[in-house]
C-alpha cells in the first residue's frame, strides 16, 4: 500500500507546467540518463554526445526548443525507468523518467518538434469491446 | 461512512476492456483473498496518460477520475485504489494525485495477491502441468516490483514449471509499439526464448501485451495466457479468452455484434482482430 504524494497545485496540468522547469533545475546533464536507456539503439542515438542530449532535454522541460537528438529521445520513451536509479541528483527530488515525460509533452505541445499522435477511435473502440462482452450489469457497474 | 481496509476499488483501466474475463478473474481473485471489489474501468475513469496532445482535457480527466475515487472513499469506505495497468498506476502515482487532492491510497493488485498468498495458495489445488515463460518488461519495477511479485503466486501453482524471459525495454508492450521495429524485436525475443527453453506457455503480465501476443497463441504447440488465467485454472477454474480465439480466426457470435453494433464492430474492431501477427521465427524455421 502506497500513500499518494500530497496535491501540490490545483490540476496535473498545473503540476506539470511548475514541475518541468524545478527537474530541470535539478538536473546537471551528466548523461547518466540518457548512457543508461535502452532505447538509445533504437533510434540510432548511441553515438550522440549524452551532455548535449541532456542539456537539450532541460530546455526542453522549460518550453524551449532543444536539439534533435534530444527530440528523437524523449519521443522514444517507454517509460523503462532506467533512468530514475541511473540519475545521480535522484537523492535530491530528481525523477528523470519524469522529467523525461514533460520534456516529450512540451515537445508536442509547445515547441512543436514532435507530431501529436491522434486516435480519435480510441475511445469509441474500447467502448465497442465492452459492449462486446460485458454485460448489462457490468456496464452499468464498472463503466 | 468509514473507510475499511477490505474494501477497495479495482480501477482496471481502458484497455483491459478488450478482455474482459481477465477483469472478472482479477475481481475473483481479490474477493478471494478477503476483499470487497467496487470495479471500475473505461473512458469515464481515464486517467489520461495516453493524451498528452491535449494537456488541458487529459488534466480535466485526471480531475475528475480522481474525484471520482474520492467519492468511494468518503461515500463508500473504499480508501484503497487498486490498480493494474502499469500506465494508469505509475500516471496517477506521479502526475494525477500531485495536482490532484487524492483520499485514498494506491497498491497493484499483485501486492494485495503476494500479501495473501497464504489464504490463496491452499486454493491452487489444480495442478497446471506446463513449462510456463513469464514475458516481462523492465518499466514498472520503479513503482511496483511486479516481475518478482507475479513470479512468486506463479511459483505456488502446482505442477507449473516458470522460466524468467528475457526482460524487454519498456513497461509494457503498448509503449513499445511507438518505436519503428522495437516491438517486433521484442516479441521475437520472447518467442525464440520459449522455443529455446522448451516452453509450452507463454505468460503475459499485463494486457496490452497480452493483445499483441495472442495472435500467436498455437503456433509452435506454444499457448498464450495470462497470469491470472493460470491462478484461476489452479483454482479449478475454467478460463476461455475471447480475444484470443477472435485474434486466431474466430468472431464473436451475432448477438454480440448487434448489442456492439455492426458498423462500429466492423470499421473499429475487426481491422484489429484480422491485423496480421507480428513475425516472429519458428522452431526450425527462420523468419
């Protein structure tokens, strides 16, 4: 059993726009990060100079825009978390798989350097498969 | 009313809703391990990870999911939120509840299995006679031990021999998906490693991988299944997969169809269930 952290603003939306730029204040851009994801090979990074990755993913975490290799990063997370242990300022309040998933938001949202994926079926597909097989009770219940 | 510690909400997500036997064998479990189950699921209890196009509507949904979980503590004296889905676990623990006033605490339904293991462990009386592959990803284990925790319930079954595959990038196979050729390797590794180590089952731990292996499910006399399906067959208990025998030819029956409605069933649902397999190497035959 977990205790959830305390609210520390009003929405997540909030949270996330005062949270980027306190993990980036953090963060040193030791490449720890970034020399620890198993991600790397898959979008042809292993050679990109883990500093300037790193720097770029701090002002990408403050709405600016950052290098493209940093983009190409941050926009293959999938959330390993290898990070998060990898990361020396951890001790200090530091989540870098965090940090890395407002970088990635801001990227879509603000600086534009990454397209935003749509499925507008989402829903009405998840919603089509409960109907499949639940039952009336369940949809009313669960749903 | 007072909150209990044996009554919980079971948030099983969105995506779970493709199997919705697993949902109703999460919910057996629990209840046999001494809990009162309040489920709740679906786009009504997003937790909005998967918008972050939209960082306005996904906090509006993270609000009001919460609000929501807020009123079966104080209402119903449900103060403990149990998760599955590794996305909406790790979403609410990280992004929901810091903007977000939350009356409850959070566990996965594996940690309150491993608690009562020894309430659960003489019901698995059913020997499960198989050479079993857990598929595992690396992502999760920074919120929630969850390789470990199902290997241990796995272990207790009798009969079950368990083999540790290969440990992927990722939480789950969804967000592998994202990354050109990524989830194809990693399908394949976890394929080649049960034909290696002579496995007859392949064991998801969550959905969506569940969803992408299930198309396989035969090939090479290899069976998929999900781990909760294996504590329930050790229980006794009959366990079908309707995704799984639609993702290997079969449909759901006609009744089903009209209830879900043809088109929709047609346009969002069948271009999913006919997709092709990923590729994956055969004994003895290469890819």
């Amino acid at each position: 059993m977990t205790r959830l952290p305390r609210a520390r603003a009003a929405t997540t939306e909030a949270f996330l726009e005062q949270t980027g730029p306190e993990l980036a204040a953090l963060c040193t851009e030791c490449g720890a990060c970034f020399n620890a994801c198993p991600m790397v090979d898959d979008v042809n990074l292993r050679g990109a100079d883990p500093k300037i990755v790193t720097s770029g993913l701090r002002q990408l975490a403050s709405g600016a825009a950052a290098p493209e290799e940093t983009v190409a990063w941050v926009g293959a997370c999938t959330k390993s978390g290898q990070c998060v242990d990898a990361c020396p300022q951890k001790a200090a309040g530091l989540d870098a798989m965090l940090l890395v998933r407002i970088a990635k938001q801001r990227a879509i949202n603000e600086t534009r350097q990454l397209p935003a994926k749509q499925d507008p079926s989402y829903f009405p597909r998840i919603k089509t498969f409960a109907r499949l097989q639940l039952s009336d009770e369940e949809l009313e219940k669960w749903l | 009313m007072a909150v209990s510690d044996d009554r919980v909400t079971f948030w099983f997500g969105c995506n779970m809703l493709r199997h919705a036997e697993m949902i109703r064998l999460s919910i057996m479990l629990l209840e046999r391990a001494g809990y009162d189950v309040s489920a709740a699921g679906g786009p009504a209890y997003c937790c909005g990870t998967s918008h972050d196009h939209q960082p306005h509507g996904a906090s509006n949904m993270a609000g009001r999911t919460v609000s929501r979980f807020n009123e079966a503590a104080t209402r119903d004296g449900r103060g403990t939120l149990v998760t599955w889905c590794p996305s909406c676990h790790m979403h609410m623990s990280d992004i929901m509840a810091p903007g977000n006033a939350a009356a409850f605490d959070i566990t996965h339904i594996s940690e309150l299995l491993v608690a009562s293991i020894e309430r659960l462990a003489p019901l698995l009386t059913v020997p499960v006679p198989h050479r079993v592959l857990l598929h595992r990803h690396l992502g999760f284990s920074t919120h929630v031990p969850i390789n470990d925790r199902v290997a241990s319930v796995l272990s207790r079954i009798p009969g079950l021999e368990l083999i540790e595959g290969p440990a992927h990038p990722g939480h789950m196979c969804s967000g592998i998906a994202t990354v050109p050729g990524a989830l194809k390797a990693v399908i394949g590794e976890t394929w080649s490693a049960a034909i290696a180590n002579c496995a007859d089952t392949v064991c998801t731990i969550f959905h969506p991988c569940h969803r992408e292996i299930a198309a396989l499910d035969g090939r090479d006399n290899i069976r998929v299944r999900n781990w909760v399906q294996l504590v329930a067959e050790a229980m006794g208990i009959e366990t079908s997969d309707a995704y799984v025998g639609w993702r290997n030819g079969g449909a759901p029956d006609i009744a089903a169809i009209e209830r879900a409605e043809p088109s929709r069933y047609q346009t969002l649902i069948e271009p999913e269930l006919r997709a092709p397999p990923l590729p994956v190497a055969s004994a003895g035959v290469a890819e």
